[in-house]
C-alpha cells in the first residue's frame, strides 16, 4: 500500500519561512515526479512545484518562483518544500502527491499524479 504523509506545516507570519516534508512508502518514485499542490479555502487545487527523480528537474508555479524551493531525497524516498518569505496569500492546504510516470510536460495537472497525501495546513498571517 502506498502512502505520503506530509508534515510541517503550520501558523506563520508574513514574511516567514516553513518546511514542508513528505515521505513516501509502499514504492519508489525515483523514476518519476513528486510534486505539491496547494487548495486555499474556497479556491480551486493549484500547482506549486514538482521534481523529477532523474535528472533533478524542477518546476514552479510562477506565484512561488523565487520564493520556494523543492527538493527530494531518492534513497529516503522523500520530496521536502521549502517555503521563504511566505505571504498571506500562501494560506492553504497543502498537498504532496508522487506519480509513476517522468512527466515531462502536464506536471501542473494534479490528474496526472497516482498518489496523494492528506494535507498540511499552512497559515500566514499578515
């Protein structure tokens, strides 16, 4: 059975920085993408990041870009966000999802992720 359990979230200032961590069990991700995703009260899941295991590569929702950074570790078989000078904007369930497949392209639709994790709130006051 295979299973992602965020962890790290959490009630933060503006301006602030927070860790999110996921880890993975049941399979390896190591040939595909583990990402995050994000749904703030009354809005829609959206994209934030996502990491390749081979080769490394990374994408970024443009409202996160410079700000956050993802990052996984393929022997641990997890994916950790790293949350800098958070706005009040970021305020939302986030969530860790992994999918089997390398993605080069589609990374942004959650449809093409296999697993999930249950979500860690993260808040940011202003």
């Amino acid at each position: 059975q295979v299973q992602l359990v965020e962890s790290g979230g959490g009630l933060v200032q503006a301006g602030d920085s927070l860790r999110l961590s996921c880890a993975a069990s049941g399979r390896t991700f190591a040939t595909g993408v583990m990402g995050w995703f994000r749904q703030a009260p009354g809005k829609a899941r959206e994209f934030v990041a996502a990491i390749r295991g081979i080769g490394g590569r990374t994408d970024y929702a443009d409202s996160v870009k410079g700000r956050f950074t993802i990052s996984r570790d393929n022997i641990k078989n997890t994916v950790s966000l790293e949350m800098n000078i958070l706005k009040p904007e970021d305020t939302a369930v986030y969530y860790c999802a992994a999918a089997r497949n390398y993605l080069p392209y589609g990374y942004d639709d959650g449809s093409r992720y296999d697993y999930w994790g249950q979500g860690t709130q993260v808040t940011v006051s202003s």
